[in-house]
C-alpha cells in the first residue's frame, strides 16, 4: 500500500510495517540529467578522438572507425541510461552523485523491463523539444514523475546517506527531576500532551549549547509559558519546568510503555543488529566482499527483525531521531530485500522459447492492427505511385530515385563487401532501424496515435519506394535485396508499433484495471516484446548488410527470404505453446 503527501511516499511492507522514502525533486533530476549529459558528450568525444586517429590508416581501418563512430552514438544516445540502471540498481552517475534511486512502486528494485520502458519513452517526454512535455508532466505529478516513470512504474527517490543513532543527553540531568513540580504536573494531566510537543521540548533541551545565549533563553522562556498555560501551573524556572514536564511526561509512559528505561535498554539490545545490517547493505552495494549463503539468510532475518524494531519504535512512541534512524535503515533494505531475481544466461533460451512468443499472442489484436497500418498505405502508396509516376519523389527519401540504377541496375550483386564495408553497413543499419523501432514504440504513449503515425508514414514509403523502382524495371534484383532480412525487419517494426499501440490504447480501454494499473500492466507485457524487438533487429541488420548485397544468386536470396519470413509466423504462432 502506498500514499503520499508533498515529498514523501509512505509504503506498507508485506509485514505490514509503515516506512518512508524522500522523493528527489524536481531541481535535484535536472541537475543529475545535466551531468549524465555531460558524460554522455565527454565520452562521445574521446571516442570521436579514437575514431579520428584509427581513420588516419586509411583502407579497411578507416571503414571500420566510422562503424565505430555510429555504434558509439547510438549505444550512447539509447543505451547509457539501460545499462546504468540495471547495473547499479536504478543509478546512473549524476544519480548516484545527487543520491538518488529509480526504483518500481511499491519500494521494489527495477526489472530489465522497467528499466527498458522507461528509457525508451524518453522519445515522448522530450516532445515538442528540450524534454518539455516530461517536465510538464514532473511538475503537475505529486511525485515528480515523467511518462516513461508513469508507464513503467517506477520512481526516483533519495537516497539518503547513513544517520547514525544519537545517545540520549538529558537522561542523567532528568533523574535529578524535582519531584513536587512532577506530582503537580502529574494533577494537572501531563500525559495528555502530545508526542511532538514532548519531542520538540526534547530537541530543544539537546540541542541548547548550540544556540547563542539570547536565543536559547528566549526560546526556552516562551516554550515554558505556552507549557505552563497550557497545564495551568506557575513558572518556577523556564528550563527546569521543560526537564520536568519531560521526566513527568516519560514516566507517564514507563506506567505503560516502558518509558525511558526501556527505550534505553530497547537501543541497547538492538544497535549491534542494525550496525551488522548496515554491514550488509553496504556489501550488497558492492563495498566489499559478497554476500554468501548463510550471510544472506541472516540478512533475511536482520532485516526482518529491524523492520519489527521499526514497528515497536512508532507504537511506543519513542524518540524522532530513532524512528528516523531506522525508517532509513528499512528503506534502504527493502528494495534489496524484495528485488527481483537475477536473470542468468541461461534462463535466455526460456525467455526465447516460451515467454516472448507468448507474450506476442497475447497482444495478437495489436499485432494485426499494426501490420494494416504498416501494409495498407504500402498497398496504397504503391498503386498511387504506378498509376502517376510523378509521386515517386514524394515517397521515396530524397536522393533515393537518383541512385536506384546505381544500387539495383546492372552492377547488382557483382561483387563482395569488405570486412570494413560490411561492418560500417552493419551498425548503420542496426543504429537506423532500432531508432524507427523505438520512435515506433515511444511515441504509442499517445492513445498510440504516434505508432500509428510512424507505421503508415514508413508503409507509404515502402509502397512508394517499391513502385518506382518497378518503374525502372528493377523489381526483380530490389525483392532480392529485401527478401533476406525484410521479412524479419518488418516483423520487428510490427511489433514495435504493436508493443506501443498496447501502451496507448490501455489508457482508452484499461478493462476491470484502473488506468494507472493497465498501464503498468501493458508496459510490462510491452518491454518484454521490446526486448525481443531489439534482437531481431540486430539479426536483420546483419542479413541486409552481409547476405542481401553478397553474390549469393538472385532465387536463393529469395528462398532465403521465404524461409525467413514463413519462420517469423511459425515462431510466434507456434512456439512455447504447452
């Protein structure tokens, strides 16, 4: 269960134990997001630098430093975010220097899904320009929120540093309490005061000896007189009247509670299991040696035992510094606590077989609304294009008419890339059809209004590209070049606008769920198929850069193809069914 109010989120753990998380706000995010930037530049620099030199060999060296420099941008640009938050467990660099955590719902770790969802909806919050419409969406949301944390599920919050546990200072001086003040204090109901008023007294009292001279008399005379009008007894001395309404107010509670003597004994008996937690915590973050078995079912069992100190704490009232002191403790484990699994390789070859084709049938309604939209205005554009030549150029990319001859004519298939060729090839196909893929994905968030966009917009260029090529009578060595990794491409960017129509359309349609859990619902489903998206696309980019330009004979290209595509279908339609 969770609530929130101004910048904390309360959360009830399965143990039904109450704590809080800080949310990071919306200055400390642009200042995080501003330095992760900043490396992003730094780093694209250096290898900008590294590229430049390798260029400076010439040949073969020179192509592949190019394939270095759009991999390297692309894997920056996408990837930076990804692989730090699942790597350091929801921080990148300039979170980690502000101290701050992505973490789901709930106080709970990310999960490769999340983190992919969340990421890759950067594309809509940085709409129309500059991340506008995110810090919109951050500034009217109580939690600070982006889209892509809203879709995905998660938060950001503060990850605040260790608190030590403060000894009490006024323990000795209050046993010297004057006992006829404490017994009218007694009569005249000292116990009906509240627990913060007895803690802000407290706080004061403590922390005298940093105040100046003037301001501690005068803070201490007034609290005395709201104090004593308030019980309706005479001021003998400000200080010593706040000592004794504290002594009387916690030997009130010693009658039911325990009282100072317990709350002392209660940290005594405790601290050497919160400091071992603590211990933990810190080498599960990686600062030391790892957890073994037996120390992470201790962990297990520490965590639950201060998660109960942490429930008899607020029952019994006792002091602000220790309920803050291991509300933090809790919070910082709990997330570790109920983190998710790891994913071992192995476990790959399951998500392959079994989840990801089910989680694409599942989506089957999406998945044939997203092939229309990408096949239908390919049908159209094709058949306006044939019938008036003269749209050619409006469909077809600039300068894509002008080289078709070049690319497709009689030098077609005559000749071998090199390494160097193939590789730069390779990633440019990667880094573009990823970009489509995700723009195709992102942009879904919209009632999936902008999947919709991105399919028809590539199925009319498509059609349109297929029908002026027919024009030159080159259709023949085109379908060749397409059929190796067309089948797997398209399917990919089906998919893509399939996982973001999902998205979008559970905010219209969210069934029995509310709106919010639809859509973390439908992201869930949606960053598994992402995930699958990504790998297709890096298998079709290899195909169009490697095989469909190669010597191979125009009818086995073809064959190719068809045994490509018929395995696409049969893949998702068929495997991991029980």
């Amino acid at each position: 269960m969770v609530s929130e109010h101004e910048a904390v989120i309360t959360i009830e753990t399965p143990e039904h134990v109450v704590f809080e998380y800080e949310l990071a706000g919306l200055g400390s995010r642009i200042f995080a997001a501003l330095i992760d930037l900043l490396l992003v530049v730094i780093i694209g620099f250096l290898l900008l630098m590294g590229a430049a030199i390798l260029s400076l060999a010439g040949g073969e060296m020179q192509k592949l430093s190019m394939a270095v420099v759009i991999i390297s941008v692309f894997l920056l640009l996408w990837g930076y975010p990804i692989f730090f938050e699942l790597w350091w467990k929801g921080q990148t660099p300039g979170k980690k220097i502000f101290r701050m955590r992505v973490i789901r719902d709930g106080g709970y770790t990310l999960t490769p899904s999340a983190v992919i969802v969340r990421n890759l909806l950067r594309v809509a919050d940085f709409l129309p320009l500059g991340y506008a419409l995110g810090l919109i969406v951050m500034m009217v949301s109580r939690k600070y929120k982006r889209i892509g944390d809203f879709v995905a599920g998660t938060l950001v919050i503060r990850d605040r540093p260790r608190v030590i546990v403060p000894e009490r200072v006024e323990t000795k001086r209050l046993l010297l309490a004057d006992e006829d003040v404490v017994a009218e204090l007694r009569r005249a109901g000292v116990h009906r005061l509240e627990p913060d008023e007895i803690h802000r007294i407290e706080e004061l009292l403590r922390r005298r000896d940093e105040l100046a001279f003037e301001a501690r008399m005068r803070l201490i005379g007034e609290l005395a007189r709201q104090m004593a009008e308030r019980l309706g007894v005479r001021v003998r001395g400000a200080y010593r009247l706040l000592q004794n309404i504290v002594y009387a107010y916690r030997e009130s509670e010693r009658a039911t509670m325990g009282g100072y003597a317990a709350e002392a004994l209660f940290v005594k008996r405790s601290r050497a299991d919160w400091m071992r937690l603590e211990t933990y915590a810190a080498r599960l973050e990686g600062a030391g040696k790892a957890l073994s078995g037996p120390e992470l079912f201790t962990f297990i069992s520490l965590y639950r035992k201060v998660a109960g100190d942490l429930a008899r704490a607020r029952t019994l009232q006792m002091r602000n510094d220790l309920v803050d002191y291991l509300n933090q403790l809790v919070g910082k484990v709990h997330f570790r606590v109920y983190a998710t699994r790891p994913y071992p390789v192995r476990k790959l070859a399951e998500f392959y077989a079994r989840i990801l084709p089910a989680t694409v049938r599942r989506m089957w309604r999406y998945v044939l609304a997203s092939a229309a939209l990408l096949l239908v205005p390919a049908v159209a554009s094709f058949v306006a294009v044939a019938e008036n030549p003269q749209l050619g150029s409006s469909f077809a990319p600039p300068g894509y008419v002008e080289h078709i001859d070049e690319m497709f004519g009689s030098s077609f298939g005559k000749s071998n890339r090199s390494a160097g060729e193939g590789t730069v090839y390779t990633t440019f196909y990667i880094s573009n059809n990823v970009q489509v893929s995700f723009l195709a994905f992102a942009l879904g968030i919209f009632l999936g209004a902008g999947s919709a966009f991105i399919l028809v917009k590539n199925g009319m260029i498509l059609g349109g590209v297929a029908a002026v090529i027919q024009q030159y009578g080159l259709s023949y060595n085109f379908w060749s070049f397409v059929s190796p990794h067309g089948g797997i491409e398209m399917g990919a960017i089906v998919l893509a606008g399939a996982a973001g129509m999902r998205i979008g359309l559970s905010l219209l349609n969210p069934g029995m769920l509310t709106r919010k859990a639809a859509l973390v619902t439908a992201a869930r489903d949606a960053g598994l198929v992402m995930f699958g998206v990504i790998t297709m696309l890096v298998i079709a980019a290899f195909l169009e850069a490697w095989v469909s330009p190669s010597v191979l004979p125009n009818p086995l290209k073809l064959a190719l193809g068809g045994v490509n595509l018929l395995g696409v279908f049969a893949y998702f339609i068929f495997a991991g069914r029980r």
